[in-house]
C-alpha cells in the first residue's frame, strides 16, 4: 500500500472514530440541534465546530446571526463565532437563560429546518427560531438560525 493510501485511510479513520465518538445521530436533523445545545452546554467547541456550517453562518452580515436585536454582530473568525457559543458568549447567555423546546425537522431533499420554540416563563413570552440544516456526505450541518417572536407569545 503506498504512503499516500495509508496516510489518506488513517485521516478517514480519525474522521469517523471522531464522529462515532461523539454519540450524534448526525443523519437526523433534529438529533443535531439537541446535540448543538448540549454541546453548547459543555462549551465544547470540537462538538460545536462539527455540528455548525461555520462559513455559512459568518456570510450573514445582513442581520445578527443569532439574536434578535438592532445592533447586529457579523463574525468574520471562527473562533469568535465558537466563542459566542461557549462560556460568557452573548448568544448563549442569552439563549440559557431561556426554556428551549425543539420540535420534529422538517425535510425537503438535502435542506431541512427545526423549529425552536425559546420561553421566557417570566414574561410569558415565545421566540420561534428555524434553525436551517443542509445535508453534506451524508451529515446534517446548522447552517442558519432565523429567529423572529412568536406571535402566539
């Protein structure tokens, strides 16, 4: 077997003993998001960088990419965006104050959205969020966070 084979199936072993080690059904939108939170919850980059379409979320430079607010933030570095997500981040600060429910995914072809539902119990007030996911080699990836009130709050 010539170097360039071993060197290329030992980088595709890492690749699928790191992804089967993190216990992520990554074939199911939904399980995606619940893992993103978790993995928020633990600050654990690795996890979150595996589950996010960075590039895709830094393009948003039109609104904020994940709150809803006037002051947008548009990230051109990975890590700040990581660090957003992790530790004293404003996102989730943000987010963790408040309940999170994910309801079912919603498929068409290589795209599916799931709809968070974020309740602040003290305000009685609900913030529906479509997290958008494409589907890449087989992986669902969170590529957007659409967040707008809840009419219904």
């Amino acid at each position: 077997m010539s170097r360039k084979a071993t060197a290329l199936l030992a980088a595709l072993s890492l690749v699928f003993g790191l992804s089967a080690c993190s216990g992520v059904d990554t074939s199911d939108p939904r399980e995606v998001v619940i893992a993103f939170f978790g993995a928020m919850e633990k600050d654990d980059k690795a996890a979150l960088a595996r589950l996010l379409d960075i590039v895709e979320l830094m393009k948003n430079t039109q609104q904020d990419y994940s709150l809803q607010t006037d002051d947008k933030r548009v990230f051109t570095n990975p890590e700040d965006l990581l660090d957003d997500l992790t530790g004293d981040g404003r996102t989730k600060t943000a987010w963790f104050r408040l309940q999170r429910i994910v309801s079912k995914a919603n498929i068409t072809g290589q795209v599916a959205t799931v709809e968070v539902t974020f309740v602040d119990k003290g305000a009685s007030q609900g913030y529906r969020t479509s997290f958008g996911l494409q589907r890449n080699e087989g992986r669902w990836r969170i590529y957007s966070f659409k967040t707008h009130q809840d009419p219904s709050g």
